[in-house]
C-alpha cells in the first residue's frame, strides 16, 4: 500500500470519527461550525472528505467535543 492509499484511508476514518462525534454530542453542522470558527460548508466539505482539517481545526473540534486531540484518531 502505497503512502497516498494510506493516507486517504485515515482521512476516510478522520472524516467519519468527526461526523460521528458531531452527532454524539447533538450537534448540526451550523452549530458545530459556529463553535470552532468555521461555516457549516466548511464543516460538511470536511465531513465529506472534500477538505482536510487544519490542526488548528482538529484541536478546536477536540475542544468542541470534550475529547483529548488523540481521541479523534481513534478511527
């Protein structure tokens, strides 16, 4: 497998985790977005896999979730 399928593998599972934990908490997209600082396209392109999350992004959602950063890569 090469370094790019690898990477698209996790970005895959990234973008599921975040939709997932977006849900637990109960939240839509707009709300989301309106917690971390982004609009709610921005946070429907990263749910599907159209964007990838700065990491500036990734810590804001983590604070969003009430998880530590490393959770979200629990995929």
């Amino acid at each position: 497998m090469s370094q790019t399928d690898s990477f698209q593998i996790f970005r895959e599972r990234l973008r599921w985790r975040i939709r997932a934990l977006r849900h637990e908490c109960g939240y839509s997209q707009e709300q989301l977005g309106e917690l971390i600082g982004l609009d709610r396209v921005s946070i429907g392109y990263i749910e599907q896999g159209r964007r990838t999350p700065s990491l500036q992004t990734l810590f804001n959602l983590a604070i969003a979730f009430g998880i530590d950063i490393s959770d979200l890569f629990d995929c």
